[in-house]
C-alpha cells in the first residue's frame, strides 16, 4: 500500500493496513527525517490514546526510536494529543508521535506526527516522510537512545491554568456534566475543573475501544445522553471532547447544542471583549463567516487558511491571531499550541458563561443581534471508485451557476468553493481523514441551507 499523511496525520483500518511492519516503517522513517533536520538526535515523544492496542503500537514505536539514538518520553496511560503538544514544547523535543484515530469510527488507528513546535507537521514535512516510506530507506541504530516513562498532565493541565479565569469559574458556575467518550479527555478536564470548585459528573469514564459501538466524535448523536443529563439535572453545562481530546462539543443550559461554527464565533467575540487582543482571527476555508462579521466588527484582520490545523497553527506561532478555529471541532488561541485544543475551548466556554453572567444561547443571540445571522452545515458523500475518478475533473469546472444561482466568484485554496450572486457560498472537498467528499455551505436561511446542500450533491453526483 502507498502511505499517505492526510490533513491530520495517517490513518488506517487496524490489521488491514494498520500492522506493526507499518508502525515500524513509518516510524523509522520519522527517525530519518529527524536525523536530517538534527543529526544528534534529541527527545521524541510518544504517547497513544484509548484506542486498540494503543499501548502496543506505541511501545513498538518507542523501542525503534530508543535503537535509533532517541530519547523517548514514551506517555502514561492514554495522553490527549494537546497534551503531547505541550510536553513537545516543555521538555524541548524535537517531536511527536501519537496514535491516535481522532475521532473516525473504532477499527482504525492512526499515527499523528508533530514537529518541534509543538504544532501537527506541514505538507513539505510529511511529503518527505513519504518519500523515505516509500524508498523503504532505512536508518542506523544510533547509541545514547532510551526510554523513560512520562506522565504529560501535571504540566499540562498547570499550563491550562494560566490561560482560564478559574477565579470566576469557581465562583459563578454550578453543575455540569461532562463526556470524554471513553477518550483520552478523562482524568484531565474533570479534574481540572474540579480542583477548581467546580461540580462534574463524568459520562463515559472507562476505556472502551469500541467507543459504545459509535465514532468518537461530539456529533448531535453521541451527545444525546450528555444533552439528556444536563435538562434532567438543571445543569450549567455540558462538556465533551472526541477520543484524543482535540476536538470538542458543547450542550448549553437549555439542551441545545452549540455547534464548533457557534462556538468559534462567540469565543473569538469574546477573547476580543474580555482580553483587549488586538491580532487577528483565522478561520478554514469550511468555517462559518460568521468569524469574519465578528473580526469586522471588533476591528480585526480575518485569515482564510486550508483545511487542516497546521496551517492555523502557524499563524498562531507567528502571534498574528488571537483566535483560530475550524468548522469541524478544532480552536486554539494566542500564547497557547499550534494545535487545536477540546479541553481548552471548553474551558473557555465555561469562562464565558462565568464572566458574562448569562448562557450561551443567549450569548449567540446577541452576537447575531450585533452582526447578523448565519446558517452553515454540510454533507459527505461517499467517495466511490466511481466519484474518485471525476473528481479531479468536477473540482476543476467553472460553471456560471449551480442549481440556477449565479456564481460570482470562486476559491480554490483549497477543494473549490463558490461564491453565489444571493450572498451563500458552498465548499466542495475530499476530506483528509475519511474516504468522503465534503459539501460545505452557508445560508442566512435553514431552509435554503438546506436546499443548498443538496443542490451541492447534485452537482457532485450528476
């Protein structure tokens, strides 16, 4: 098989392509790389997440990287890769390992790679890591490498405290529930919040691999027992992150779910407000506009970056930004990682309901109150052999409209994405995690959200 580095990381079905001859390819093939960019070697971190055999692959990774000259700080138990990313930068490593699926269902695992910023490695990285998988060129063992058992989240979760208001947290917010989706949350942001005064009821507090028979993902379904807690006990809020701890999910007071599009909106209003940062806000080319509404009105400089958070973790490492955020889970913020962080951006959803006094549907309507409304969403269709064939084609089409509106303008930074004379947009792009072509689109409107969605599969599929 062809090893490739998809948007965030390389992931395979386990037993499949996921073997040990693959993990001791591919992480050898790290070690080269690392040898090349520091020939004297340094630290690697390695740590893994709740997934199947987890603890093997890494442990197997560790042990290579040990013969080839590497010091490994090789993570206790299941590690978040925020986390990692913190331990990368504390402990001034050259890099990272993580096994980790994220959130794509529970027969596969994955293997992210960070560089020593702390931030998920570039394409010109990972396209060298290709390379020297491909040529199957192998490296020396190389003397001065070990290995030595770390615990990341003391650290870490000290680090996480210089960055939340916990004096309000503590003194303005009651109950909530929290669900780690059996991931690698657990035992981190509960117990944050806890030393901190705060009352959580953890869902999900055991490892289980197959992560309840669903994706570990905070979509509307896995959330639906976390909704169910926070109505039937009256709580502040419901806290949720996917299975390593990068992504995240919001249940307000009334039960309804505040969507990564929402959140990112009212964060970056909020960051704006209560920190007096001035940078600017970045966002995907799939994230709502409803970011750059909010960049306008508080004065601030809007970035449009490819899918993938390596891009917004670059502008996060070169202080341009005070907030980056991706439709599908992902945010960080100034003087934090270049890598998007569940534990943090709930967190921050707790300071906001704290330092404003009032929930954050209610927050969300002011914000539309003050800027205007947006509807976004989107599909994925499958990508058969078929779709796979004509996609090259489909996304290189200029057509002058789409389900009779008038295109205006077009994007190609990354898929393709079309500007309609009516002011809606829709994104059409394979995903880099899973075998689907994305439709993105945004609306004033639910309904023609809706209808424009499917006028995107249509034209996808016709």
């Amino acid at each position: 098989m062809k090893i490739r580095f998809g948007t965030s990381g390389w992931r395979a079905v386990i037993a499949e392509d996921f073997t040990f001859d693959n993990v001791r390819l591919i992480t050898e093939s790290i070690c080269r790389y690392l040898k090349e960019v520091e020939p004297g070697g340094g630290k690697l971190v390695i740590g893994h997440d709740s997934r199947f055999m987890g603890e093997k692959f890494s442990a197997v990774a560790a042990e290579i990287a040990s013969k080839k000259g590497f010091e490994v700080l090789l993570c206790e138990g299941e590690t978040p890769t925020p986390a990692i990313s913190h331990a990368i930068l504390h402990e001034q490593a050259l890099g990272g390992m993580n096994f980790t699926a994220s959130h794509n269902p529970p027969e596969y695992q994955g293997i992210k790679f960070s560089t020593a910023d702390g931030a998920p490695a570039l394409p010109e990285v990972t396209g060298r890591i290709e390379e020297i998988v491909a040529a199957r060129e192998g490296i020396e063992d190389s003397p001065g490498g070990g290995i030595q058992n770390y615990d990341p989240r003391p650290s870490y979760l000290a680090d996480l405290e210089t960055k939340i208001r916990f004096d309000l947290i503590s003194k303005k917010v009651g109950k909530t529930a929290y669900d780690p989706l059996w991931g690698t949350g657990r035992g981190y942001l509960d117990k944050l919040l806890r030393d901190h005064g705060v009352e959580v009821e953890t869902l999900h507090d055991w490892r289980d691999v197959t992560f309840g028979g669903l994706s570990p993902e905070p979509g509307e379904k896995q959330l639906a027992l976390l909704r169910e807690k926070v109505v039937s006990g009256g709580l502040d809020l419901g806290l949720a992150t996917d299975g390593d701890g990068d992504r995240f999910g919001i249940v307000d007071s009334n039960g309804s779910v505040i969507s990564a599009n929402q959140l990112i909106a009212l964060i970056a209003d909020y960051l704006a407000e209560s920190r007096g940062w001035t940078e600017g806000i970045a966002r995907s080319v799939a994230t709502t506009h409803m970011v750059d509404r909010v960049a306008e009105s508080r004065g601030l400089k809007i970035y449009e970056t490819p899918v993938g958070f390596k891009f917004i973790g670059e502008l996060i490492n070169r202080n341009e930004i005070i907030l980056g955020g991706e439709e599908s889970a992902g945010l960080s913020i100034k003087g934090h990682y270049p890598e998007k962080d569940g534990l943090l951006a709930c967190l921050l959803a707790v300071e906001a309901v704290a330092a404003r006094g009032t929930s954050l549907t209610s927050q969300y309507e002011d914000l539309v109150s003050r800027v205007g409304s947006l509807e976004s969403g989107r599909i994925g269709v499958r990508l058969t052999n078929d779709i796979a064939e004509r996609l090259p084609e489909i996304l290189a089409q200029d057509p002058s409209e789409i389900g009779g509106r008038k295109i205006e303008n077009v994007n190609r930074l990354d898929g393709v994405k079309f500007f309609f004379e009516d002011g809606t947009w829709m994104l059409l792009r394979p995903s880099g995690t899973e075998p689907l072509v994305r439709i993105y689109a945004e609306s004033e409107d639910r309904k023609d959200l809706e209808v424009l969605l499917e006028q995107g599969r249509s034209y996808l599929l016709d």
